[in-house]
C-alpha cells in the first residue's frame, strides 16, 4: 500500500465534503429498503471511499452482520479509518486495500455485494458486476449504483457549441458519439446484470438537480472530476481542452449571468440476486 500524497489527501477531503453530499447521499437513501437485514451476515462494501455507505450500513443492518469495505484509494481509506474510530463500530466493519474490478476473496462467501461509486462506462460495470456476482453468495443481494449517459444535457450543448467556435464539431462529434455509447442507461445495466448471471432484476431510475455558482466551479466540482470530466477531457485535442473548456464555462456563465447553473444527473440504481449458477 503506498504512502498518500497532499493531492490524494485533498481527493480524499473534497470526496467527503462535496461528493458524499451530492451523490453518495442520495443514492443510499434510495437503496436503504433494498439493503438486506440478514442475522450474522457478511456484507461486501466496495468502492467505499471515505466510508459513508459502510457507516450508514450500521443503521440499517442487524447487530453481528461484518462490514468489509473495499477501496484502491489510500487516502480515501485512511480518512475511512479515522472517521470509523470515531463513533462506535463495535468492530463491525473492515477495510481493505481493494478494487472492485479485482476482488481477493474466494466465490460465494458475502450475503450482500453493493457497489455505488467508482463506475461510470460499460466496461467498468460489466468487470465490477462479475465479481460482485462471484464472489456473492447463491441467493445473496447485489445493489449498484452508478451515473448515467443523459447526466448534464446541457454540457452536451454548450460543448456542441464550444466546438463549433473552435472547428473542431467535425473532428470531435464521433468521439461524443462514441463516448455515449460506452456510458450506461437503464437497459444496458439490466443486460449487464443478465450477462453475470443475476436474477430477479430490478432498476430504478433516480434524477435530482445539483445547482453550482457557475459554470467553472461546475467544471471544478468533485463530484464532476470523480464522473464524468476525465472522459469529456480525453474528447477534445490536448492542444485545445484549455480553450474549450474555457468557452464552456464562460458560456455557462454567460447564459445563466446573475443566476444559478442548475443541472441534472440520473442514476440507475440496480437490485439483484446472486445465484450459483446451478438453479
């Protein structure tokens, strides 16, 4: 495990005061009913980052039920640690050094698996989803959480026109084009699902309005730069991103001049069972 860095750290800080409010927050109090009340239950967290969705499990889990949280970020799960040791887990919940992607543990062995951060495309989901479904056992629930491709219409559109000031809608359009078609929708996280072998297959479709001051403090929120930004980013020409990030924001300013920018994102939040295959 490597030492974490001041950069890291503040990673760490700003997922925990923005991220957690505008995205983490909402998708648990959605899936707190799904969340399965089983006696002396092991429930795998993954993608934890600072630990509120292990924390908040506390509440909603039955007394003996063990928490193991998971996260590839250091820094992230050190603050984890910190806040943990600060209210009484009654040594309920432990975290690890992992990612979704990869998980350790043998086949079959959590009551639970629930991921809600860290995925974003189709190739994400679809590795997460296997080990989830792996290492869950038969009958056991697998609760995911992630943004959706029609999250911020409106960048769409001022990029569009970005673009265009910039000549470079000829070059880039297929590349948005393609970037859509690797994101997620409600449908192709239920194929997902079907392709890992899951069954009884629930997905519910969450929206809410995220209001910022302006269109760079949009482009520099958290919750944008942990999403979606890498992937807007790698659309444009290194040469160009400056500038047309840039006209973005001020675009944004400028047509909401005086007001606030308010957007929305959607989220897919899927419910499943694990099943062993053998049924």
């Amino acid at each position: 495990m490597s030492k974490p860095t001041d950069s890291t750290f503040e990673q760490a800080r700003a997922y925990k005061a923005v991220v957690e409010k505008l995205w983490a927050q909402p998708v648990f109090e959605a899936s707190r009913a799904l969340v399965p009340c089983e006696e002396a239950a092991t429930v795998l967290v993954a993608e934890a980052r600072c630990g509120f969705v292990p924390l908040e499990l506390l509440s909603v889990l039955k007394e003996g039920t063990r928490i193991i949280a998971l996260d590839g970020h250091d820094a992230m799960l050190d603050v984890a640690r910190k806040r943990a040791e600060s209210v009484d887990t009654q040594k309920r919940i432990f975290f690890v050094d992992q990612r979704v992607g990869k998980i350790s543990y043998a086949d079959g062995v959590f009551r639970a698996g629930i991921c809600f951060d860290g995925l974003l495309t189709l190739r994400q989901t679809e590795q997460a989803m296997g080990e989830l479904a792996r290492v869950s056992a038969d009958g056991a629930t697998v609760l995911i959480a992630a943004p959706l491709a029609e999250s911020f219409p409106e960048f769409y559109d001022i990029l569009d026109e970005a673009l265009r000031a910039h000549d470079l809608l000829e070059l880039v359009a297929p590349r948005i084009a393609k970037l859509k078609r690797t994101l997620l929708t409600p449908s192709r996280l239920a194929a997902l699902a079907r392709a890992a072998g899951l069954t009884q297959i629930a997905v519910e479709k969450l929206s809410w309005e995220l209001a910022f001051a302006g269109g760079h403090e949009f482009l520099q929120s958290p919750l944008i730069r942990e999403t979606f930004f890498p992937h807007w980013l790698g659309l444009i020409p290194s040469s160009d991103r400056e500038p047309v990030l840039r006209y973005v924001g001020d675009a944004i300013d400028t047509y909401w001049h005086g007001r606030i920018f308010r957007t929305q994102i959607s989220a897919a939040l899927l419910s499943a069972k694990a099943s062993d295959g053998d049924a």
